[in-house]
C-alpha cells in the first residue's frame, strides 16, 4: 500500500500524520459495516450548542446508479474520483432554530474531519474535493433551502499511483507540504508569529 505520512516539524498523532489525500483507489468494495463506523465517526463529532448541522448523502458502487448520480456533480478535473467506491457529499444546515448558524461550515468539516481519521484507522483512504457543481448538486438531490452542499468525499482503498494519468500520477507521488507554524499561529495581534516554531 503506498504511504505518504506527513513529514512533521513535531511529534503528532500516528493517524493524523498518515490522513493523506489520494487520488489512486483500488477496486475493493467498502463493506456496509466499516461504512457505518466511518458515519459513526462523524456523528460523534462537537458541534456548537449540539446543533449538528451536517448530513451526508452517499452512495457506493454497489448501486451503480446512485453513484453516478454522485459523481455526475463532480467537475471534470476531477473525473479520477469515479474511481472510488465510494462517493459522499457533505450538506450544511445552515439555521438552527430560525437562526443563522454561522459555525455550521465548522462543524461540518469537525464531523467530516473525524470521519476521516476514523477511516485511516480501518486502513481506508479519503479525499475530499471542492470541485463540484454546487447547483447542480441542489438540483439533482433536492437539497431544501437553507442547507448548503460543502464538500465532495471519495473513500475507498488506497489504490496503485502508477494507474493515473502521468499528471496525476506527478501529484500523488510529489511531497507533501505545509505552510510553517509561524505563518499562521500568532500572538498579540494577527500576523505576528507566536514563536513556536
């Protein structure tokens, strides 16, 4: 299984340095059971006042059609998730009793994020994409107004690199990086770094 754990500056958690973003999926087939514990995860996750503002549409290639209805919103650059057995959308329920809830973005991405990890630990692999239609996906899945589609989610086994495309494969095999901590922890006023790199 090809591996990209995170070359960290310090010490982290073992699963938060190997959640990595895949495009390679293998053809194994997510069973109904580690289905259900990846959307277990999510469910436990902390929401503000327990408002609980995210939901998830989804579908496996077990149902052929429902799953190309999911990839059908997908934009073309990223046509690759078809692949994966598993596809989901992420939805946000964006009032809570009649009033606006400004942190449900937040809290969705706290339950996607904890059904992430929960997935690495199962030896699954996830990646999360921004490249979708969003009106189309209204449309097609009849999301009522006042919930806003966030996030498309392929999940599956992680797959061989050498199956995509060359531009692709380029992206999967090159290193992973992140911004330093002192250019986004700050103390006193924004901007100045916190000194703890």
């Amino acid at each position: 299984m090809f591996e990209k754990p995170a070359p960290a500056d310090h010490p982290i958690f073992d699963l938060l340095a190997r959640r990595w973003s895949p495009r390679a999926f293998s053809d194994r087939s997510v069973d109904r059971e580690t289905l259900a514990s990846l959307f277990e995860a999510a469910r436990w996750a902390p929401s503000s006042g327990n408002g609980q503002p995210g939901s998830y549409l989804v579908a496996t290639k077990d149902n052929p059609v429902e799953h190309e209805r999911l990839a059908s919103v997908l934009n073309p650059g990223n046509a690759w998730a078809r692949k994966a057995p598993v596809l989901a959308l992420s939805v946000a329920t964006l009032h809570r009793a009649d009033k606006p809830n400004r942190h449900a973005y937040h809290d969705v991405a706290l339950a996607t994020e904890n059904l992430v990890i929960q997935a690495v630990s199962m030896g699954l692999a996830v990646h999360m994409m921004a490249g979708f239609n969003v009106e189309l996906a209204r449309e097609v899945f009849e999301i009522p107004a006042r919930h806003d589609p966030v996030t498309m989610i392929a999940i599956g086994y992680p797959g061989d690199p050498q199956s995509l495309p060359e531009d692709l494969r380029q992206k999967e095999l090159a290193p992973r990086q992140r911004k330093p901590i002192r250019e986004f922890v700050f103390s006193g006023k924004f901007g100045q770094p916190a000194g703890l790199e």
